[in-house]
C-alpha cells in the first residue's frame, strides 16, 4: 500500500485541519504530515507500533482509534514572517506568510506587492505573487472522508456483530426448544406409565408426544443447520451482513418451529396427566407424622419411613381443582365383609411414576369430621415421596365374604378318627354334642353298631354289676305310655302307675309284669 500525505494547519486541538484530528484506522506505519502553523512548518512521520505517550510538538497521537500509532516530529523550519490574516491595501515583503480568512488556506508571499481586490486569493489578481503552502480546504475534506470511511467501517462492524448475534441467539433459542421438547416428551411417557389403567388414552397421548418430539428434533435440527449458515455468514459480515442477517432470519424461524413443536408436546404431556388423574385422587404430601387434620387436598403418613407407616391421614377434601369432596369415598372402603383385609390403596408421586407406596387397608376408617384416618399394613413401596411433592391416589376394595360353600367330601384317613376328635353335633344348638368311647374294647377288637331299617330312639337304660348283667327298671311310672299294638313290653313289678298318668295297652299288644 502506498504511504500518504496528510497536510494540516494546527498540532492539536481535534478541530479541522489539526493533525491529531486525522482518525487512527485511516494511518499507516510511514505515512507523513506536514503542519504549518504561525510561520513554522513541521514535519512528522507514522510510527504504528510507538505507544509513546503524547508530548507536542515531539509526539502527537490521533484523537480516534490512536492504539499504538503516534506521529514524530522529523524536524520544523521556519519559513517565513506570518502576518496573520491576508489583508487589502497592505504592503507585503518576500517570506511572508499569510491566511486566507475564506478558506484558511496558508500562502507564502514570493513577490513583494501592496494587495488590492478581495479574497480568495486564488482568484485575486496578484495570486501569481503567492505560492500556496497548506491547502486547508483540502486538508478538511481527507480528514471528513477518513472519519466518513471509519464510521461506514465501524457501521459495517456494528452489524456484522448485530448479525452474529442474532445468529447465535437464534441457534441458542433453537438448542432450547429441542431440550424443552425432550423434557415434555419424557413427561409425556412418565404420565403414561401413572396412567396404566387408562391404556387407550395414555397410548394415544404417548404417541402424539413421541411425534411431538421428531418433530421438534427436526425443526431444532434444522435451526442448527442455519444457525451455523448464520455463524459462517457473520464471519465475513465486514463484507456482506446482508447474508448474515438473512441466515438469521432462517434461524429464527426455525426456532420458532421447534417452539411450536415443543407446545404440542407440552399438549401431549398435559391429556396424559389429565387421564391418568381421571383414575386417581390427586393429594399434597405432608411429611407431618401427626395424626390430625392434614390440610384441605393434604395426606399425612404416621410414620416418616414408607414401609412402617400403619395409619394415614387424609383430607377430606382432594388437590384437585375446586377440591372436592370424597369422604365418603374413604369411609367406604371398610364396608366389605372381609375383616382381615378390607382393601387396597396406591399412592403414585406425580411426574415419577417409580415412586409409589401400596398399603392394605386393615381396619375401621375413622371420619373425623374434615379428615378421616385409615388403619393400614405396607404390602410394597419404591422411591422417596418429600414434603409438598404432588401424589396421585386410588382405591381398591375388597369384595364382599362369599356364602358357606357345601361340605366337601371327607379327607383322606377321617374312617377313623379318634374318639376324642369325633363329635355329632346339634344343627340348632352346636353345644349339644355326641361323643363316642372307646376305651372299654378289648385291643385289637373291633365292635360294630348295627342298625335296624327303622327309626331309633335312644334311651338310657339302667343296670347294676359288671357288663350290665343286671337290667333294672324303676318302681313308679309317672308318664302316659301307649302301647300301639305292634310291641309288647315286660316290667319287673311290683311297679305303680302315679295318680293322673294312665299305661294304654291297645288290642295286639301285651304287657307283662313279673
């Protein structure tokens, strides 16, 4: 690059025409200046490595973008007697300077003459008689069009920047969109798997998620792609932001393509839970182990480890919207005829279907007018359920006890049981019993009771001596006894009939008293 020439009227000051004025980004190492000032003229070169710290005349550092360039002084001259502003109808001498009020452009005087006319001396009819040393004017317009070129350049910068910032904001959103459309997409199948019994719906919402999701990793795919077309763009934004910016207008819109997808997702995530809570109660924990009234849409456990708690206590009221209530949901849950296991209930934790507690209800629920307590047994439980975490919880209960089947066939061995096992029993009064003895029978005998094809009714029977050897009978009959006519009977008298019974013996039937 060829080095320049700056000409200037004023050292320092920053105002036009000053050399400090010139803007550093327009310098380069060598170029050169000349500043004509009251009748000296100085000299300087660009040094764009110096640093040196300003000291005029000696070393002069532009005002704007200086960095390491300074201009140093070479060396000064005087060259003539200056004389201030040119003036008609004075008389001038060789050497003398002079400045054009018109224009401030710095003449030295090469013929001595009395002036006349007017300025700018350029056109004065005794311009011959003065030589031109620092034109002002043009001095002015190099440094305007320098700090034109630096402001169109820092203009130029500033949106080349603007441009790689849109872009790597827009590649940044789109990062976002896709994390946000993961997270709704593993919401949406957590929420399914709460929502088991509801298969159908949670399949669905699954789905719709899972497209959700592809389509939000295309889009976020695709912002990726043109923010990285951005990126490539912004690098060389000095020479066409244009195409930056147009990259990042793409990146947005992708962007914004990947958030929609992300919200259908969310869509998704929000069916699923409402179907899965369509099936369950929703409730608050309160990790409270005090058995009292919980709070409206709370449950408490009576003890902070899952699997010892043996009583819970909830609201009447649940968490979900509006509150309602289902006491008397909770209260029926004993109702069956099971007294050992009235039912189930299973508490889910919101959002981590893994966490769960499943208790047996064991008892009488109490209603305490506003929360009820329910006896339970833990049967299985996973995961840590927190204070304030979000729950979900259903009922089973127990089906009612089943009538008394028919009695089944006898047990293998039950042809002889002992005799202390074997029992008759009354079908009205299972007190009265018949029990059997055996003990009177010789070992390894065994007796047999035959029965006649007739109805049989057991009476005791006196006797006296051993193997009843002696039949006895007594000496007054106080009962009416009818003979039918087809038995006979014997008594050994005397025996007397009591006063108001009567002994009937009907034709066909004898009775004889020994």
């Amino acid at each position: 690059m060829a080095n320049k020439f700056y000409p200037a009227v004023a050292l320092t000051g920053g105002g036009t025409g000053a050399l400090d004025k010139i803007d550093g980004m327009d310098l380069s190492d060598l170029d050169a200046a000349m500043v004509v000032t009251g009748n000296k003229a100085y000299f300087y070169t660009l040094d764009d490595s110096s640093g040196a710290s300003e000291s005029s005349p000696g070393v002069i550092s532009p005002d704007t973008n200086a960095g390491n360039k300074r201009w140093i002084l070479k060396g000064n001259a005087l060259i003539g007697d200056y004389k201030g502003n040119w003036a008609a109808s004075t008389a001038y001498v060789t050497r003398e300077l002079v400045k054009d009020t018109s224009n401030n452009n710095i003449y030295y005087c090469n013929t001595s003459h009395t002036s006349s006319g007017s300025q700018p001396i350029s056109t004065n009819a005794d311009s011959a008689k003065w030589t031109l040393i620092v034109d002002a004017a043009a001095a002015a317009t190099s440094a305007t069009a320098a700090a034109t070129s630096a402001t169109a350049a820092a203009a130029s910068e500033t949106a080349a920047a603007a441009s790689e910032t849109a872009a790597e904001t827009a590649e940044t959103n789109a990062e976002t969109a896709e994390t946000n459309a993961e997270t709704a997409e593993t919401n949406a199948e957590t929420a399914k798997t709460a929502a088991e019994t509801a298969e159908t719906n949670a399949e669905t919402a699954e789905t719709n998620a899972s497209t959700s999701a592809s389509a939000a990793s295309t889009s976020a795919s695709a912002a990726s792609t043109s923010a990285s077309a951005a990126s490539t763009s912004a690098s060389a934004a000095s020479t066409s932001a244009s195409a930056a910016s147009t990259s990042a207008s793409n990146a947005s819109t992708s962007a914004s393509n990947a958030s929609t997808s992300a919200s259908n997702a969310s869509t998704s995530e929000t069916n699923t839970t409402a179907a899965a809570s369509a099936l369950a109660w929703k409730y608050t924990f309160d990790s409270s182990t005090s058995m009292n009234d919980p709070g409206a849409g709370d449950i408490r456990f009576d003890n902070a480890t899952i699997a010892s708690v043996t009583n819970l206590a909830m609201d009447a009221t649940s968490a979900d919207t509006g509150n309602p209530d289902i006491s008397d949901l909770i209260a029926s849950i004993d109702d069956g005829s099971n007294d050992t296991h009235e039912g189930y209930i299973t508490i889910r934790k919101s959002g981590t279907p893994a966490t769960f507690a499943c208790y047996s209800v064991t008892g009488a629920v109490v209603d305490n007018t506003g929360w009820l307590q329910v006896p339970v047994t833990h049967v299985a439980s996973n995961g840590t359920i927190s204070n304030a975490d979000t729950l979900y919880i259903s009922f089973i209960r127990t089906g009612a006890k089943g009538a008394t089947g028919a009695t089944g066939p006898a047990g293998a061995g039950s042809d002889t049981p002992a005799d202390n096992v074997f029992r008759i029993t009354d079908q009205t009064d299972t007190t009265k019993k018949i029990a059997f003895e055996a003990s009177g029978i010789s070992t390894s005998t065994t007796r047999t009771i035959t029965m006649p094809d007739e109805d049989v009714t057991l009476e005791a029977r006196a006797s006296l001596g051993s193997s009843s050897m002696i039949r006895t009978n007594g000496k007054t009959i106080s009962e009416n006894i009818t003979f039918a006519g087809t038995e006979n009977g014997s008594t050994i008298g005397p025996v007397t009939v009591a006063n108001t019974y009567t002994v009937t013996v009907s034709n066909g039937s004898r009775w004889v008293i020994l």
